[in-house]
C-alpha cells in the first residue's frame, strides 16, 4: 500500500523527473503564469471521486497497469488478473484523474479509513498492518491518534503515457502538454484536500525515501517516522496533517490546490451522505 513509484531493483523514480514540479520550474512563469497552467489543467484533466464501479475499475485497470506490469509487484488481482484489488477497497473512498480529451485514466489513488459502514470497530490502517516495524515516532504513531480522524493515501498511480512526454496512441499531443507537470503535486493535493474533506486531520503514506524529497520542493512537509522497511521495495512511513500541508506549500500551487478541494468538495459531501458518516 504505497505511494512511491520505483524502478524494478533500483528505488529510483520513475517518471518523476518529467513530472516535477518545483520552485525553480514553477518560479520561472511570468506573473500569473501559474493561475493560466492551473486554468490549462482544470480544461485538461477532472478529478473525479468514484461513486460507480466503472469509476472504481478505471483505478484497479491503472493499479494493475502500473504495480503488476510494470513494476512487477505480486498484488491480489481479480477477473482473470485484469484489475489490481485487495480487501481495503471495500473500506476505501476511491479516486481517478480523468485526461478529458482522450477520455484515459490518468492517475488514481485512494483514501482508507479505520472504518466502513457495515463494521462500526475499528480496523488497521494498511500502514500498521503492512509498516508498523517501521514506526517508531511515539507521539504520531496512528495508535495514540483518534480512530475517527487517522486516514491512510495508497495506491497512488499515474499512467505510463502521462509520466514520459512522448507522443502516444492514446493521448494526443502529449509530448507538448505542459499540464502533465502538474499531475504528480495534483494527485497529491487531491489526496489531501479528499482525506480533510471526508473528515481526517492526520493522513499517513508509505513511499519510497526519494518521492518525499522530491515533494518536498513544492512544499510537501511529510514527517519521517522511522527506519526504512521492505515493502514493494524500500519504503519509509510518512505523515502529514493541515499546519504541516499549509506551512509548507509552495505559494505557485495554491491556485492549483484551491481548484482541486472546490472540484472535490461537492463530491465528498454526496460520499459523505452515502456512507452515513459526518466529517466533523
């Protein structure tokens, strides 16, 4: 259950050199540069919060394209190994980023809760089940946290023809869009603003040690909570909750940031009406 992206028996990125995003690529814009590549992005792309189950297997499509094919992780799958699925996406608010043009999924994540509608006790987070060896900060350990307010961000995918800027089949023009840069800080903007809108305050990730770095020039204070562990690869377990996702962001994607939460606050509130649960 991990947010980092890496090449088979490297740890390195993959993809995210053509996807960063930070204040040097950011800062050379001219004035109001960022607000017309955030309008650019909001004409390009839709965030869309998975309500259906063809919403829902445009994610598990991605997570098998990504985790299994490409990376070769050996994940649960189901009908005949074509969607990547495991027993949290029952519990899970699940989201796609939909290029509009081509109609592609191009990325995916998801928020998981301790809880779900037909089980009223709580139940681990992917990190405690998968990653509590590798916790060892006492005091944002999920454990001491409220139940009701502790959220984990996995699964995180992005389509291989949205992380190269090449031309493709499937998306035209893609080696030109400059919106792509935006996608990677998007997903992890969208997963934020998703977890503080369902009512979470204290959201946790396991991601490869580079992915946090390279997050970190755009202004995301993720907090180390310990050694490395063997999980997919090397992952470390990560938090971050408002003060540290507000102290930190990088003032060229607040535009960004605030056309994201508006695009997913309506959708959050019909998810929140559907489950039965109040995020306060």
């Amino acid at each position: 259950m991990s947010l980092g992206y890496t090449r088979k028996h490297s740890g390195e990125a993959i993809g995210l050199e053509s996807l960063n995003v930070n204040s040097d690529s950011l800062g050379s814009l001219p004035d109001g540069g960022e607000l017309f590549l955030t309008g650019q992005f909001a004409k390009a792309f839709h965030f869309q919060v998975a309500f259906e189950e063809t919403d829902r297997r445009r994610a598990y499509r991605l997570r098998k394209s990504v985790f299994i094919d490409e990376l070769g992780y050996h994940m649960t799958t189901k009908e005949g190994g074509t969607l990547e699925s495991d027993e949290y996406d029952d519990v899970a608010a699940q989201c796609v980023l939909v290029h509009k043009a081509s109609g592609v999924t191009a990325g995916c994540f998801r928020i998981v809760t301790p809880y779900s509608v037909e089980q009223d006790s709580p139940r681990q987070l992917p990190v405690e089940k998968h990653g509590s060896h590798g916790i060892s900060h006492d005091t944002l350990h999920p454990r001491v946290m409220p139940r009701d307010k502790i959220c984990e961000a996995s699964r995180l995918a992005i389509a291989q023809e949205f992380r190269h800027h090449r031309d493709n089949e499937r998306v035209e023009n893609a080696s030109l869009d400059p919106t792509f840069r935006l996608i990677l800080p998007g997903l992890f903007l969208a997963a934020y603003s998703l977890a503080e809108l369902l009512g979470n305050s204290h959201l946790y990730a396991m991601m490869a040690p580079t992915l946090p770095r390279l997050l970190r020039k755009s202004g995301f204070n993720f907090v180390r909570l310990g050694d490395t562990i063997e999980f997919h690869g090397r992952r470390n377990v990560f938090y971050i909750n408002r003060d540290l996702a507000g102290s930190g962001l990088q003032d060229t994607l607040a535009p960004l940031h605030r056309h994201i939460y508006e695009e997913l606050a309506p959708q959050a509130k019909r998810y929140l009406a559907i489950h039965h649960r109040d995020p306060a």
